[in-house]
C-alpha cells in the first residue's frame, strides 16, 4: 500500500469520489478551495494505492512555519472506494499514515478517522500511535435506495404525520441547483446563528463552498413558498453519491406549518432521483441540541459514530 500524492485532475477525483459508497463533504475539491481561501490551510489530495490499483482518497489540510512548525489537518478519511476496507487494510493504512507524518516536536497532528467507533477500532488507532484527544463525529446516515413508499413508511410515525400536515398546508417547494437563493438563505441562517449562539461554519465559507460545488452539480437549495414568500430554506450539499444536509433555516410561519418536513422529505425523494444513494443528515447532538437530533431521528436513519479525534 502507498499513497501517490496531488497527482490527479479534479475531474479526476471526481470519478473517484463517486466510487466511495459513503464519502462526505470535507474530501471534495469544492471543500479543499474554501479552506484555502478562509482559513490560508494547503490541501493536498491523495491517493490510496494497493497492488498498483486506486483503493482509497486522503484528503489533508497543512500549514507551517519554516521546518520548524507543521500543522497537518485529517478529518473523516480515507475513504474506501467500492466497499468497506478490511481489517488488515485497516492497519496497514494507519501504520503508512502515522510513518507518513511521524510524531515529532513542532509537528501538529490532528485525525479523525472516518471509523466507526468500537473497541477493536481504537485498539487499532493505538497500536499505529496515536493517542485520543476528543469525541468523534456523531451523526444519521439516510439510505435513500428502498423504493419511495418504503422511505415514507420508515418515517417515525410523529414525523410522517407532521409531514403530512406540511403537505396539506399549501405550501409549495422551489428549487434551486445553481445557488441563486444562497444569499437569501445564508442571511436568514446567519441571523438565526447570532441570535441563537449555535456553532457552526460562518456564513462566507458556506458561500465558498456553494460557489465551488455548484461547479460539481452539487448544490441543492430548497424553499418552502407560502404563495410568493418563502417560510424555510435548506442547503443540500452532494457529495459523490452521498450528500449532507448542510443548514436551515425557518421563519415562524415555517415552523407552524412543519416547512422543514416538507423541506427533508422533497430533498430526499430529489437526491434519490439524481443517484444518491446514502444522506448524512448533518450531525447530531443528544446533548445540547435535543430538538433537533429529535428532528433528525424521525427520518429513521442510521445512528453512526467515528472512532474519535485523534494526535
């Protein structure tokens, strides 16, 4: 196994990236641009070989000072193309990756393995050197390939009758693929972030992002209309053959119609019918954010947890 570095087009890492069941938003070209722009980080793309043939994608973030100081930067990868990796590539992978970027003084290593969490997973992290610093990402993954009724019937039984309320509501749902409504939509979120104090990427990188993803037939943003106002807004970010609900936004008309289940539920039948196969639905939080993890549950996705973050 080897990793042969910055040595494909985007285009390129695009056909790869289609190759990964579930891959997600932080290993795309449009993700690696804004980093670059917002926050001066150095991406360099990476390509996972075994036996002469593609088996993976590493995408990292580096800044520095000098030889002195390296900061490297690895967050939900590699990611595996075609099916999950084994155990020995597991290992193998993880042992090339610490060597690759050796623990030394003034080098700086932050990694979160996109690994589901399990003991024999951090036994794995340890054994190549790493020592675990911080939770790891927690979230919902929506299989969108069961046929539509079946999607529906999987619905939470509370979540599908709210949805069938925002159905009967009147309201309508606009689309927009090419971020025509990103302005409106970021303004609203912003707003709503700054009045609530919630976390979450400012309001310009999100801009970044939808600018560089538009450019990959990436960017979903949906509008709920009552007549000619709209009431709620979503940003779907694709991915691949994955996407993630990025952010949303809704106005007190929204809530008292159920705007945001109209809103998920058009963008998961949409997402279906362009070839998406897996929906990560943007995190969870049990903790600080129960309202929404409990939004999030009723559309009976799978509960996935990464390994941890790791130096």
């Amino acid at each position: 196994m080897k990793i042969i570095w910055d040595e494909t087009t985007r285009g390129e890492w695009q056909d790869l990236l289609a190759r990964v069941p579930k891959s997600n938003l932080l290993n795309t070209w449009g993700y690696a641009h804004a980093v670059r722009l917002h926050q001066q980080l150095m991406t360099r793309f990476g390509v996972i070989e075994l036996d002469g043939q593609p088996r993976g994608l590493i995408e990292i973030q580096e800044a520095g000072l000098g030889k002195l100081i390296h900061a490297v930067t690895f967050h939900r990868g590699p990611l595996w193309l075609d099916e999950p990796a084994s155990t020995s590539e597991w290992k193998v992978f993880l042992d090339l990756y610490s060597s690759t970027f050796r623990k030394r003084p003034g080098r700086i290593r932050r990694f979160l393995p996109e690994l589901e969490d399990a003991l024999e997973a951090r036994s794995w992290m340890e054994d190549a050197g790493f020592t675990r610093v911080g939770e790891g990402y927690h979230t919902l993954w929506l299989d969108l390939r069961p046929e539509t009724d079946t999607l529906r019937k999987n619905l939470k039984g509370n979540w599908r009758n709210k949805l069938n309320g925002a159905e009967k509501s009147g309201l309508s749902v606009e689309e927009d693929f090419k971020g025509g409504h990103a302005e409106w939509l970021l303004s609203r979120y912003a707003a709503d972030k700054a009045e609530r104090g919630y976390g979450g990427a400012k309001p310009k990188f999100q801009q970044q992002l939808i600018n560089d993803l538009v450019l990959d037939d990436g960017v979903i943003i949906l509008r709920a209309m009552d007549g000619e106002t709209p009431v709620a807004g979503i940003l779907v970010l694709q991915h691949g053959v994955s996407a993630t609900y990025q952010i949303g936004w809704s106005g007190d008309t929204g809530r008292k119609t159920r705007a945001h289940h109209l809103l998920l539920w058009h963008a998961m039948t949409r997402l279906k019918s362009r070839g998406i196969d897996w929906f990560d639905l943007g995190g969870i939080n049990p903790d600080e954010a129960e309202g929404v993890t409990q939004f999030k549950v009723g559309l009976g996705g799978q509960d996935y947890t990464t390994v941890g973050l790791y130096k």
